[in-house]
C-alpha cells in the first residue's frame, strides 16, 4: 500500500517568466527534501505545460509508506521552511491524498 499526496499550485508572480523562476525555486527545494527525510519514499515535481493562467502551475507527486509517514514529513524540520516559501509565491493551493 501507498498512500499518494499531490499538491498543486498556483504561482503569485505577475509574468509567465516570474512564475517560471519560482518553478524552478520550488521544485529545487522539494526535490532536496527525499535525500533529507527517509519517509518520503519518491518525490516528483513538474511544471503545468498547457493553458497557462487556466491551469495550476505546478504540481508535486510524492509518495508514503501510509499516513503516518505523511505526517512525518509534514512537520520535518527540513519540509517546514520549504512550506513557508512556498506560501510566499502562492496565490491558490489544492492537495488531494489517496491510496494506489
């Protein structure tokens, strides 16, 4: 069993390149975070390619053991300053977590 947490974002910068440099911030710090907390057991972040300003701009795909492991990385010492950059460069944020 895994259980499967996606995150999508909505970038806050006014252009198309702003909202790229911050990406490109945010999935750098995220794809850091496997290496530092062994919950994680994979971790991926990919750009929105299509209808820009329709669509989210950025989505993370990251997967547990169980909920438990969740929470863990929720509240990690390393996840918890990445959590408050991101909500510098966000103006809207939907998450959904399932088992597969």
């Amino acid at each position: 069993m895994t259980l499967r947490h996606i995150v999508n974002w909505k970038l806050n910068g006014e252009t198309f390149a702003a909202r790229n440099g911050q990406a490109a911030k945010i999935a750098e710090a995220l794809e850091a975070l496997p290496a530092r907390i062994p919950e994680i057991r994979d971790l991926k972040v990919y750009r929105n390619e299509l209808h820009e300003g329709a669509n989210f701009d950025l989505i993370l795909i990251a997967d547990f053991d169980d909920a438990e492991g969740l929470a863990v990385y929720a509240d990690h010492p390393e996840h918890v300053p990445v959590v408050e950059m991101i909500k510098g460069m966000i103006s809207d944020r939907v998450a959904v977590d399932f088992t597969v």
